[in-house]
C-alpha cells in the first residue's frame, strides 16, 4: 500500500474521538501502512486538501459518514483519486452500498490496507459530484434541515422525525418536468 491519509472532520457528529483515532492510526502503521492524519475546519476544506495533495497521497481516507464522503468526493471535478471509507457516520448509505462494515473501524481499514478496491462511476449535476443517488424533494429538504443537535442525540431516528414534520408541512402540488437529452430539445 502506498502513503496514505485519513480525512475527519472533528466538528461532525460521526467523529470518533481523538482517542479511538490515534488507535486507528497505530493500526494502520502495525499493518505496516502507515497513515497521515488531516482534520478538517472548514465545509470545504477536505475536497481542497485532496485537490492540492493528489500527487502526494495515493488513498485519500474518509473518516466519518455520507457528508465526508460527499466532501471528498467534490474534489474529483478537478482530479481523479483513490478513495478509502472507514464508515463513523449516522446512516453511511455510501459504505452500506458498498458492503463496507460499518460496526468496527478495523474491519473496513483492513479492506483499505489488504488493497481491496472497487472501481465505480461519479456523477455530476448542478456542479455537484454525487455517488450513488441524486434526490430532490421532501428527502433532500430532511437530509439538508435535520437537526445536528438531534441528530447527535437520536442518530438515524433525528431523520425520522424532520420527515415527519416536513410531511405534515407538506403542501402538494404538482409540475411538469420534461427530460431532454443533452443537445437537443427533446
């Protein structure tokens, strides 16, 4: 395996603590896979840490859920890069889809150090880079709004309850959208 880094951020919800991140860290370098840290402090700061540093770094290791992830992700609009996920967010759709274990940090570093890897496409819309889906709608305005202080407390439940109260905010209306394809105006 080549250098590598963890990327959290300390400020969310899913950051694990400097305790259990200086175990993880030792880890990797028992694994003989030595890893830098870098936490970020700013929304933002992780796709241009990636962005300024992918000639230095071969994996570049999200250390926390969906959001860090998506953070990282962002980056590749201007560079290609190999991503590593260590899943300590609260839903961690992104290592659920991939099979990556979310109870025990070891298990999914262990995936990363034995070079485990999966090759799959990003999308972009709007500017945005995104995974595996793009939403719009009442789930986009939950996962946006949900409370951090809820979440915290309540984990996946926080989710739950912002859906329910926008459901019942919900004033229905209805659009018509029409799909072109790139190009033409049909």
């Amino acid at each position: 395996m080549n250098k590598s880094v963890l990327i959290a951020n300390p400020y969310s919800g899913g950051f694990i603590g400097k305790p259990r991140l200086e175990k993880l860290l030792l880890y990797f370098g028992q694994k003989g896979a030595a890893a830098d840290l870098y936490l970020t402090e700013y929304p933002g700061a992780a796709a241009k840490f990636v962005e300024t540093n992918h000639n230095r770094y071969s994996i570049f290791i999200a250390l926390g859920g969906d959001g860090t992830i998506n953070e990282i992700c962002q980056a590749a609009k201007l560079c290609s890069f190999n991503l590593g996920i260590i899943p300590t967010g609260t839903a961690n759709v992104v290592a659920k889809e991939l099979g990556i274990p979310e109870s025990d940090i070891f298990k999914a570093a262990d995936i990363i150090i034995n070079g485990k890897t999966r090759e799959f496409d990003v999308w972009r819309a709007a500017d945005r880079i995104f995974l595996f889906c793009i939403s719009g709608g009442i789930d986009a305005v939950v996962a946006e709004t949900v409370n951090l202080s809820a979440k915290r407390l309540l984990g996946k439940f926080a989710y739950i309850m912002r859906f329910i109260g926008e459901w019942l905010a919900l004033k229905t209306e209805y659009y018509i959208v029409k799909i072109c394809r790139p190009g033409t105006s049909k």
